[in-house]
C-alpha cells in the first residue's frame, strides 16, 4: 500500500445512507474450550451456526459502534477505539460472555480499516466508514444458561447520515414504551435492548416522528435517551446538561462532548438527571452517538404538548453547531485532538 496510490471505490460518497454495504474482508475469531482463538480475515459474509446457538434461542449478543476517518491530511483514523473496546468488555460481563481482549479489539479494527482502506470515504464526503464489532453465543443452549462457544466479528460499511435530511431539525415523541428497566441492561450495548425498541420505533415512524424519548423506567419523569443516542441540552445561558442514569449507554460521543464543552469551548457543562418537566427551560437539544454526531432536536411531543426548543426547525442552535464543528474538526484532523484520541491507521 505504501507506494501506490490506493483507489477508492467508486460510490457517489455524498448521497450513501445509514445502510449496510457488505466490504470486502471482516474479521472473526472464536471462543472454545474456554479461550479465544487466533483471529482471521474472511471475506464471506455469511454465518453459518448451530440451530440451537445461544443467539438464537435467548439473545445473548453484544455489540459495538465506531467510525474511522479520512482526515485532511490524508490519512485514516479512528476515534477513541480503546473505549469502545473498555465497554465492549463491560457488556460481556453482564451478559455472562468471555470479554474479547482490548488489544485484540484494536488490532481487529485496525486490520479491518486497513483491508477496506478503498471504502473509507474521502474526506469531506461528510460520509465515513462505520465498523460493527459484535459478539454473540454460537453454542447450542436449550436450558437458559450462557452458551460456552463465541463468535466475535467486525465488519465494515460506508455510511452517511443516521437521519434523512443530515442536519435538519428531528421532532421526537416521548414513548409510552420503555426501552430499559431498573437495574436491568439499559446501561450495556446488547442486541436485546434493540430488540425491544424496534415496536416502539416503529410506533413512533408510523406517528411521524423521526426517534423517540425514553423515560426512566422507575418513575417516567426522567429523560433518559433514544433508541441509539444520548441527549444533550443547553440552556439559555450557554450551559450544556447531560442526563446521567444508570440506564443509559455511556455514549462516548457525549463523554467526548463533555470535554471539548468544558476544555475546547469554556462552557459550564453539568451531568444531572434531567426531568421532562424542565425541557420547555432549555434553548437547545441534540442527540449525541456515533451514528447520530449530533443531531439537532427542535421539538418534543408529549401525548399532544409541544416543546419547541428556541434553536427552532431549520438548523442547529449555536451551542450545539460549535460542539459539532469542533468535535468533527477534531475527527477529521482539522483541530488537534486531546492525547490518545486518535489511533492512525494508515
Ligand atoms: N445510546 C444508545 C442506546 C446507543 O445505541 C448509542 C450508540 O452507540 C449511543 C447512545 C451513543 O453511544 P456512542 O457515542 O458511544 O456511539
Ligand atoms: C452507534 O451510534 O454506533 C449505534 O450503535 C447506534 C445504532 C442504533 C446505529
């Protein structure tokens, strides 16, 4: 790769979605007899297993969310990777699955950028490569219990924006489902609670609105997060709030908001929890994820009450477009970074 010119493959980058484009080789390694095996490149797809596997009968599936970068120099980065390998082995643990080791995960990343380098969108395509580290239990189980066979995988596809319309204010409504329980797994990337979001998802699209709000399942006057983002509010003094409970992904895009809010920006950035009686205070709202970026909110419907957020329907509110210049600049290699958040791939 060193002394040719790599060729990108010819996709119109500017128009990709939020949708699966199989690349050309995906990594995969498993689990027997109690310990990992080497690891491999593949380019087939397709998973063969067991008609009694442990995903299949009672979920037991992790999974992860990244993305790796083409920044302005040229190069093909990814963004803090170490902790997505940290919370990948966090779920293993509260699913009863052997973790996948950090520096195995980070090589696997590397190894699958490094393969599909010609899908990385160019930069300033506004697209970029997304990469699926995933876990789930290959052995056969009939009585609950966890499997004792594994199969990690991470593949790779292209995408552009999570929601239709990039930037464009969403309109959220607040679900009458929950997406978590109390003490229960809300706080873990398992397929599981995928699964039992997609009624309500489906609920709220079919409503008209773009994502739902989840409520604390313990009270139902919390705001905790969507399906696949945490919130981010700002008040009409320029400070950020972040709710915090113990049934919300510790998105990493928000712990990289906080500090760039706080170290980049100079903003007061407080992690509370945030009550639904209070959203008619605040001046902005985003969602924050990996796939999301972020994504400016300018309404919330509550069962026919509307909360119309300041920032209005036709763009970002100012805190938040800055928190988005700044995270994507750093990203893309245009602002320096903090120490250790990027990893060079190429
Ligand atoms: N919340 C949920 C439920 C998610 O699925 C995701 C996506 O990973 C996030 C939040 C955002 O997390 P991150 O910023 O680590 O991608
Ligand atoms: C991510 O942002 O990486 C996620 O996993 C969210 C998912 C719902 C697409």
């Amino acid at each position: 790769m060193e002394d040719t010119i790599m060729e990108k493959k010819d996709l119109d980058w500017g128009n990709i979605g939020f949708t699966y484009m199989p690349t050309d080789k995906r990594y995969v390694a498993d689990y027997k007899d109690g310990e990992w095996g080497e690891g491999r490149l593949t380019a087939d797809p397709t998973v063969v297993i067991n008609e009694c596997a442990g995903i299949l009968q009672y979920c037991q599936e992790i999974f992860e969310g990244l993305k790796a970068y083409t920044t302005e120099d040229g190069s093909i980065v990814t963004f803090r990777p170490d902790l997505n390998a940290e919370r990948m082995m966090d779920s293993a643990v509260r699913l009863e699955m052997p973790p996948f080791p950090k520096e195995r995960f980070l090589e696997a990343v590397d190894a699958v950028v490094r393969e599909n380098a010609a899908w990385v969108p160019p930069y300033g395509s506004g697209a970029t490569l997304y990469l699926r580290p995933y876990m789930f239990a290959t052995g056969p189980v009939i009585g609950v219990k966890p499997s004792m066979e594994y199969q990690f995988r991470l593949f790779a596809t292209p995408v552009g924006p999570y929601f239709k319309g990039g930037a464009k204010p969403l309109t959220i409504c607040v679900s009458d489902f929950d997406r978590a329980a109390p003490n229960g797994t809300g706080h873990v990337k398992a397929g599981l609670n995928y699964a039992m979001s997609l009624h309500a998802s489906v609920t709220a699209h079919a409503a008209g609105y773009d994502e739902n709000m989840f409520l604390d399942p313990g009270t139902r006057t919390f705001v905790e997060e969507t399906g696949g983002a945490n919130f981010l509010f700002v008040t009409g003094d320029g400070e950020v709030v972040t709710p915090k409970s113990d049934s919300i992904l510790p998105s990493i895009t928000r712990r990289s908001l906080v500090y760039v809010a706080e170290h980049y920006l100079g903003l007061k950035v407080t992690q509370r929890p945030v009550k639904l009686a209070e959203l008619k205070d605040f001046a902005e709202c985003g969602l924050c994820g990996t796939a999301a970026v972020i994504s400016p909110v300018g309404k919330v419907v509550d069962h026919g009450r509307e909360i119309c957020f300041p920032s209005g329907m036709e763009e970002m509110g100012p805190v938040t477009k800055k928190l988005y210049d700044t995270l994507t600049g750093i990203q893309m290699g245009e602002i320096e970074a903090p120490e250790g958040w990027i990893r060079k791939i190429v």
